[in-house]
C-alpha cells in the first residue's frame, strides 16, 4: 500500500488550494515544515489529550458529538471513515451506533495519538493524511471528521479525497468549532482556550508540549478561514448538499451527500 505522505497532488490543485489558516509562525516556519511540527505536537500530548477535551468541554463533549452523528444520519450497519481521529472520541461512538455488523476506521497522522486511540478501545486504526486517503474508490457510507478540519494542509484536497472514498449518496459531517459572531463572545472563548485551559494543563498534567498544543489550537481556530469559505470548499469538490449547520453559535457541522452515479 502506498504512503499516504508520499502521495502528491496535480499542480492544479496545488494552484487551487485553500489552506485553513495561513502560516502561524509562532509554531513552525513556513507551510512545508507544518506538517511535521504538527504531528509532532500531538505525538507528545497524546496521552494528556483526553483529560484536556474533558477539562474543556466540561464533559458535555461525548454527547455533543453523539447527537451530531445521529443528525447526520449515522445507524446500524454503516461503514464509517474517521478522518483526524485523535484518541478515538468519535470513532468510538461511531463503534456503537454502527454495532457488529459496522465497521469504523480510525485515521490519524499521529502515531502517538492512533496509540492512545487503540488503548481507548478503538478496534480498527490506520495511519494517514487525510488529504491522501490510502482507501479505494467508494468505500465508505459516511465520512466523519472530529474537530481536526483545520490541521490539514489543503482543504480543496482533502474535501476531493473524502467525497472519493464515499461510495455513490454517501454522507460527509466535519465537526468544527468556529469563532463566535460577537467580538465580545470570542475574547471570552480566547481567554478560556488560550489562557485557562493551558494553564490548567500545565499545573495538572505538568506538560509544557501541552500546553502549547492548547495554545495552538485556539490559534487555528482565531485564523481560520471563514465558514463560507469551507461551504463553498465543499461545494467545488463536487459536495451536493453542502451546508453549515451551527449549534450554541460556535460548533459548526459541515455536511453535504456524495453524487449518486446511477
């Protein structure tokens, strides 16, 4: 099987690609050094990882995620691809709705994070990027990504390469959280995520990789392109459908349905 990471792009499509934020030169220094500098971040808070979405999220992540996945249509029997899978949350409770007679594969990057995901009990785990699926054509019912849309590199790429591996009228969810509309909203969700949760990491976890990622994370999330940037990203990879739904003003689920080829 092909390496993933060694898989190129047409120079169209590098001509045509729409990264998620621009370069974050705090962190790495310029977008071909991204890559690595990112991976290896969460090689090295993988096993803080859990304990930080639930500090974060005060516990309320596990049924969030669960109910997007049933509004996206997730049931018995699915296929299911978990792109940017991390330590399994989603591929986990994608495990039970889709129940024995499903499968649910958990992709990641990160080796350190897809290590911590099998520990948490995901069965089906495999190394990847997710703008270079290393999957057939029409392979998937649905394709699901947990807050990890904004770590790729190319986001034209990677909506071709996940409506590829869906099979004809399948289902894509990209869970993601944006920046609220109000400027006063956001610099309370800046001070919370760039200063209280890394904080906390730091003095509980005693993990100053950490605590960087936490510092990164919130600045993807201040950078990133505009959610009608994403839709309209969607909708040129050939996404019908394509749509935000957005929920508390800040969690945005992206969907949108595979053409149906008959």
């Amino acid at each position: 099987m092909q390496d993933p990471k060694q898989k190129t792009v047409s120079s169209k499509q590098a001509n045509d690609s729409v990264a998620p934020h621009p370069v974050l030169s705090d962190y790495y220094e310029s977008a071909e050094t991204r890559r690595k500098r990112v991976d290896g971040m969460f090689d090295s808070s993988a096993e803080h990882y859990d304990w930080i979405c639930k500090i974060m999220s005060f516990g309320s992540g596990g049924w969030y995620r669960k109910q997007a996945l049933l509004r996206a249509g997730m049931k018995d029997g699915m296929r299911v691809l978990d792109v940017g899978a991390g330590t399994g949350e989603v591929s986990l409770l994608a495990q039970d709705l889709v129940g024995d007679k499903g499968c649910v594969i958990a992709l990641d990057p990160s080796s350190g994070m897809l290590g911590q995901a099998r520990k948490n009990g995901v069965k089906r785990a495999s190394m990847g990027l997710g703008e270079a699926l290393p999957f057939p054509d029409n392979s998937f019912d649905m394709l699901t990504m947990g807050f990890a849309l904004r770590h790729v590199a190319d986001l034209r790429s990677a909506f071709k390469e996940y409506l590829r591996v869906l099979k004809p009228s399948g289902k894509l969810l990209l869970l993601e959280i944006s920046k609220p509309p109000s400027a006063l909203s956001t610099a309370f969700l800046k001070a919370y995520m760039k200063g209280v949760v890394p904080l906390a990491t730091r003095i509980f976890r005693r993990s100053a990789d950490a605590e960087e990622l936490m510092k990164y994370y919130w600045d993807t999330i201040e950078q990133c392109v505009p959610p009608h940037t994403i839709v309209e990203a969607l909708k040129d990879s050939e996404g019908l459908e394509a749509k935000r739904h957005v929920v508390m003003g800040l969690f945005s689920e992206y969907s949108a349905t595979k053409a149906d080829q008959s």
